[in-house]
C-alpha cells in the first residue's frame, strides 16, 4: 500500500513539476535528489554504527569454533 501512495503521490509531484518553470522545477529536482542522497548516507552510516564488530584478533579457526 505504501508503495502505491508514494507513485501516486510522485506522479502528482512529476506533473506539478512539468507545469512549472524550468528552472524553479530544476531548483525543486536538486532539492529532492541531494535531499534523498544525504539521507540515504545518514541510513547507511547508522546502519553499520549498529552492526556488530568481529573480534580485532583471530588467530585460528579454533577461536571461533571450539568444537572442532
């Protein structure tokens, strides 16, 4: 459902866009893309913030699988 609301909702923006002027609806286009790049950098950093760190030093499989 929420995939359907945000190609409806950038369709009505896409049309808003042409009906514009050109350069307003280039100012407008960067906007959103730098926008969505920046928050996607944001995500990622956050995303591997939250990833658990392997050990420093391994030094044989042993470490990891003792039973081995």
């Amino acid at each position: 459902m929420y995939l359907l609301v945000s190609i409806f909702f950038t369709t009505i923006l896409g049309c808003f866009l042409f009906m514009m002027g050109p350069l307003f609806a280039k100012i407008t286009i960067f906007g959103i893309v730098v926008g969505t790049l920046f928050r996607m950098l944001y995500l990622i950093n956050y995303i591997s913030r939250r990833l658990p760190r392997l050990p420093n030093e391994v030094k044989n499989n042993s470490q990891i699988n003792p039973k081995q």
